[in-house]
C-alpha cells in the first residue's frame, strides 16, 4: 500500500515531504525543538494536539508524509516522529512541572519550530 502511494505521488510529480533532522537549543526562557523537512511546510498542516505537565503533541497533515529522523534527546527534551496515516506525529516528552507553554510556528517555510517555555524564571 505504501509503495503504491510513492508511486503515485511520484508519477504526478509530488516529492513526498520528508522530516530529515530534529535539533533542540537551549536559551534563558525556553528550548526550542526545530524540525527541519526537505520542502515547505504549509502552516495550515500544522496541528497542535495535547500539552500536559510530561508531553507535547503535534501534528503535521500532509500525504504521504515520512520521517528520516526517529528524534533527539537534548536540553531535558525528547523528540520522538512517527509517521502515520496521512500526518508525521512529533511528541516530545520531558520533567514533570518543567515547562508552561508550548508555541510553534512554520519558519521559512521547511522548518517546524516549537518553544517549550520554561515554568521557572531565567
């Protein structure tokens, strides 16, 4: 089924969206998590799923969507992509109390990038 899905993006001339890389940086009032893709990422694909006090989901919908990168640990942050049905699942999981907020945006356009805010002051 997959195969047939490849070839068929590929005969139409769709280059199926790929995440080839997660890196994490520290800085005084959050981490930062990007998800670097090998083409442009429509903002409208990204969906913000859960947030509790251990995990952060995200969702990125597209078809035919793969990962070449499993995730990183880094900076107290685990990323772990997964590739489903017609969306890349991106969960990262971390310290209990050891962030309050989660943003994310799409930056120049082939790069996921979501900021964990921190629960303590810098």
């Amino acid at each position: 089924m997959y195969a047939l899905r490849v070839a068929v993006l590929a005969a139409v001339g769709v280059v199926a969206l790929t995440a080839t890389g997660v890196r994490i940086g520290d800085h005084p009032a959050y981490v930062r998590v990007v998800v670097d893709f090998n083409g442009k990422v429509p903002v409208r694909q990204v969906e913000f799923d859960q947030l509790t006090r251990t995990i952060a989901v995200l969702h990125v919908a597209h078809p035919g969507i793969t990962t070449q990168t499993a995730g990183r640990t880094a900076d107290g942050v685990r990323v772990a992509l997964q590739s489903g049905t017609q969306a890349l699942h991106i969960t990262a999981t971390f310290a209990r109390h050891r962030f309050k907020y989660l943003s994310y945006a799409v930056v120049t356009g082939n790069r996921l990038a979501i900021d964990l805010w921190k629960s303590a002051p810098p």
